[in-house]
C-alpha cells in the first residue's frame, strides 16, 4: 500500500529519519510508516515542503532530473538586491558544483514588493537595522547541491533564509513548522504531473 504525504519541514532538522551528529531528523516530528522516505531533500538550514512517501515510481519521476518540474522557493537575502541581481538569477548564474563550474539554467526570479507571511523562525535571522533583508522569489527546474544559496550568493546578495513553498501545484499554503498532510495518491499525482493515474 502506497503512502503520500506533504511536511513542512522545520529549520535545523535533517532531511531523513535517522539521527546523525545530535542533530534533530524528521523522526522528531513525523510519524509514518517505517517504510516511507522523503522524496529528495531539503538542506539542515532550509525549510519548506518535502514530499514523504513508498512510492518508488513517484521517487523517480521527481528525483530524475529529465523530467524537470517546478520548484518555488522563497528566499531572505542580505541586503537591497538589485534589478540586476534579479535579472543574472533569472538569466543563470555560475556557481561550482563538486568543484566543478556549472552555469544554471534560466529561472523565473522577482522581489516581494512586501514581505510574504511566513512562519515564525526559531532561532530568528540576525536584524541588523541599517542593512535590509528583503524577500525575493526563485522559481527553477532544477536542484543542485545548495543551489539557490550558491546563486543569491553569486549576485551579491547571501541567503538569510530559505523556504520552499510549492513543488509544482503542491505548497504549504495554511501549514506551520512540522505540519503533515496526508494526501491520496490521485490527489497528488494531479499535483504534481496533471494526471490521475498513480499506477
């Protein structure tokens, strides 16, 4: 029997169920089946929506980089980001992946006119009065190792903090920190892929 679940996987916790290092894992917060797993990944100092599920046919679609999807990350940067940086993030940046340069694909990027509404973070980022932190959007199709940090990063503008709100029509719209959703299949492939069939 198949399991799908959506999570909003809070800050400072390990994107898998066993512990490692005292740090906090999914285990803390959710309880599912032994035999379910987090589809891909979200770094410790990340946050957002994670998909956790058996399904190993759902694992592949979304894990293999041909079939290339939505991701929609909100993201906190350090510092007034520019027209410019916006337009480099949208266009592709060069950043190094396992030491080896790799120019990312283009992107849908924009500033939030106002800050989204987001849940708290525990611990907070760091205020500093004179320097502002202002939201930007990213959307790709694609998810190297740290990538939106390594591109906010390349314009100029480091990530304070980090969210991944929507994998394609999926998001944690109404979800708080360590929320899960149970979701039937159908419901989810409909999401995801525009199609019913989760066989």
């Amino acid at each position: 029997m198949y399991h799908y679940y959506i999570i909003y996987k809070p800050y400072l916790v390990l994107s898998q169920f066993t512990a490692q290092d005292d740090k906090q894992s999914l285990k803390d917060f959710f309880d599912v089946p032994k035999d379910v797993y987090p589809v891909g990944r979200l770094d410790y100092d990340s946050e957002g929506l994670l998909i956790l599920t058996n399904d190993t046919k759902l694992n592949h679609r979304l894990l293999n980089p041909s079939f290339a999807h939505e991701r929609e990350y909100w993201v906190q940067v350090d510092g007034a980001v520019t027209d410019l940086a916006i337009t480099q993030l949208a266009k592709g940046v060069a950043i190094s992946i396992d030491g080896k340069k790799y120019h990312t694909q283009k992107a849908v990027a924009g500033r939030f006119e106002e800050a989204p509404v987001v849940a708290a973070r525990v611990p907070p980022i760091r205020y500093r009065a004179n320097i502002p932190a202002p939201w930007i959007k990213l959307i790709l199709k694609e998810g190297k190792n740290r990538q939106v940090r390594k591109m906010t990063a390349g314009v100029g503008f480091p990530t304070l903090r980090l969210i991944r709100y929507r994998i394609e029509q999926i998001t944690l719209d109404n979800m708080q920190p360590g929320d899960m959703i149970k979701l039937p299949g159908k419901t989810l492939y409909h999401k995801l892929f525009g199609k019913d069939d989760n066989m």
